[in-house]
C-alpha cells in the first residue's frame, strides 16, 4: 500500500503532532508512506523545520508552494507529483490539503483515491458556537470544505464530537465519515524540575495563546482561588495572537503575581509534571493532544464538559469535566483537587490506564490501516 499525505503545515500543533507519531508507525508496518507539504512564503521557515522532524523519521517528502486558493501551477505540479509516485491513495490533512487535492482530482486526475482527515473546524466558528451545528454559518471556510468533501472518496474525523458537527453541518455524509481519534505512545523522558515551580500550589495551560482555548474562563477562576490561596500560580506555556489580550485581562483581574507566561517551550510535559493539575479550559476541542500528555506524565485534568473532553475523561474516574464555562464552579473543582493529594494521584492513575487502553500508537494505526483497507475494497 503506497499513501501520499498532504497537508499545508504550520508551527507544530496537533495535526502536526499526529503526522510525526502516525507517519513512522505505518512505515513500520511496511506502508510506504511519503509526505507532500504545502506552503505559502511566509510559513516557509516553519515547513523546513518540518520536514527535518521528517528527515530524522526517515519519511520521504516533497514541498510545493501554493499561495492563496487559485494557484494553477501549484496544481499543476500537485498533479504532476501525484502520477510520479503511482500512490494507491492521497490523504490530505485541514482545509487547505482538501481543497488544492479536490482541485487536482477535479481537474487532471479523477480516479485519484483521496481520503481526508478532519482535525477541527473553523476556530472563528468553535469560538463563537463551539461544536453547535444549529448555528451553522454559510461562509467561505463552509463553502470550501463542503466543495472539497464532493471529491473525496471517505473521511474520517478525530473525535465523534467533530464527526457529529461536520454530519450536522452537512458537510459530510455519515455513510461515508468515520471516526478514527488520536492514539500516540509518550516517553519516560519527563521528570518533577523545581525550575519549573513557580507556587505552593500550581495549575498549568499547555497550548495556542487562542480565544477558543478559554484561557479567560482559567484566569477568572484564580481570581476566585487567590482568596483561600494567594500563593497559588497558573503558568501559561505556548504562543497565539491572543497573548496581548490575555495579558491585559490578567492586569485587569490584579493577577501579576499569579499567572505566569511562559511563552512556547519544548519542556510541557515537565512544566505539566511539575505542576498540581493541568487545565483544559478550552469551548471545544477537535481532540485535545494536550489531554493525552498529562495523561502520559500522572497529572489530573480538569476540563470543561465540552466534545472532545468530555470523550477522553470520565468524570471523576479519569479526569473532571465542569459545566461549560462556568468559572465559579470551575474554581471549585480545582480546590477540590487541590486539597485532596490521595484523589489527584488516584484520578492521575486511572487516566494513565485509560491512555494506554483507548489511545495508543498502535489502536490508532490499526484503525488507520483498516480505513484504508476499506477504501480500496
């Protein structure tokens, strides 16, 4: 089986992650898997720091620019690449991937075999809606994913509650969308570092400085827990267009001295161990990898009740899942966790069993051999 995966890649992030944990394991089950990257100029550096990862994996890849939607010989070349290498299927990955390899089928190559993932919808849309369909937006990010998806043979979400929104958006059809969700294998390579120890008592964000994360919903539940707590810290570790805001919200809420930036860092699971909870404060979320991670290192979560959350964590066995968006109720969890060590560490440690059960390497690329398996049957 030969597959070309297609995808126009950003700063490392959840699909990303995805690529670099499902790319070597179907290589290791003799799937000859290439990797065909898009970009525009301006995300140039950030593809070639890809396609290093991708060079120490030892996948071979390729990488066309294709700048805005109507780039013809970026098609042409797409095409071009695609007959060059005889592949049984193309596999293309977010909106960009979908759009240009439906243009390509719909243009030069119309038996082309082309499957897509889907890994989130659009976060303008998540940010104001979350994953409600009813609210369903007749925009350009619609109109193009509904286009790309006439030329794809089968799809597969990452979650049922993204499946649910793109079968309810009328996007996909439910015949022919399925749902395949993360699995990924975590090193021991993480350790407690009082570097990384800010408070008596820390909670810790991991991820894109994004409206649609809920930081806002985090920072006003510290507001409440400074009272019983004044010591008690919140590290924020990534980057995102929201940091400004974020950053005048906390001075709003006279918490300078509680929450902590700490900017993008490859130490999140060591900040994430280090610390007491993990916070996933997030309206929805296509997945979650951060999840998974704190999983992966004994730490509690504690999220809102929200897809997909609410699929990896079971209320007070594995995780803690609080009603949407309500930050007194929010701060409350977190006490409750605070101040019991005994149930932190036995909610860590059922998490860790949950993680290895439901969403290892080799679950996920069983499910993904099988997929394709069904494809070309």
């Amino acid at each position: 089986m030969k597959i070309l995966f297609c995808q126009k890649v950003g700063l490392i992030a959840g699909s990303e992650t995805y690529l670099l944990k499902i790319l070597p394991a179907l290589k290791a089950r003799n799937v000859k898997v290439s990797f065909l990257a898009l970009y525009s100029k301006a995300s140039e550096k950030d593809t070639l720091a890809f396609l290093q990862r991708l060079d120490l994996l030892g996948i071979p890849h390729e990488r066309i620019q294709a700048d805005g939607l109507a780039s013809l010989p970026a098609l042409f070349k797409i095409a071009k690449c695609i007959k060059r290498g005889a592949y049984d299927i193309v596999h293309s990955h977010l909106i960009h991937a979908d759009f240009f390899m439906s243009m390509v089928k719909r243009l030069f190559l119309r038996s082309m075999v082309l499957v897509s993932t889907k890994h989130g919808y659009e976060e303008k849309y998540i940010d104001k809606f979350g994953f409600d369909a009813a609210r369903k937006e007749i925009n350009l990010y619609y109109i193009i994913c509904k286009f790309s998806e006439q030329y794809i043979n089968r799809s597969f979400s990452i979650s049922k509650g993204l499946h649910d929104l793109f079968c309810r958006l009328t996007i996909c059809s439910s015949k022919g969308h399925d749902i395949i969700p993360y699995g990924f294998d975590f090193d021991d390579n993480y350790a407690f570092c009082p570097e990384y120890r800010f408070g008596r008592q820390q909670l810790v964000i991991i991820g894109r400085l994004k409206s649609f994360k809920g930081h806002r919903f985090a920072f006003k539940a510290v507001a409440i827990l400074k009272r019983k707590y004044p010591e008690i810290k919140l590290v924020v570790v990534g980057w995102g267009d929201a940091e400004q805001s974020l950053k005048a919200l906390v001075e709003k809420l006279q918490l300078q001295s509680n929450v902590v930036f700490i900017g993008p860092s490859k130490e999140a699971r060591n900040y994430m161990h280090t610390s007491d909870i993990v916070l996933v404060p997030s309206i929805s979320e296509g997945f979650g990898v951060v999840i998974l991670e704190a999983m992966s290192v004994c730490r509690p979560v504690i999220a809102f009740d929200v897809s997909a959350p609410n699929e990896i964590l079971e209320d007070q066995i594995s995780g803690v899942l609080i009603k949407p968006y309500d930050t007194s109720l929010l701060a409350e969890g977190i006490a409750s966790l605070l101040d019991r060590e005994d149930v932190r560490v036995r909610i860590a440690a059922r998490a860790l069993e949950r993680l290895r059960s439901h969403y290892s390497l080799d679950i996920m690329t069983e499910n993904t051999i099988k997929f394709y398996r069904a494809v070309l049957s």
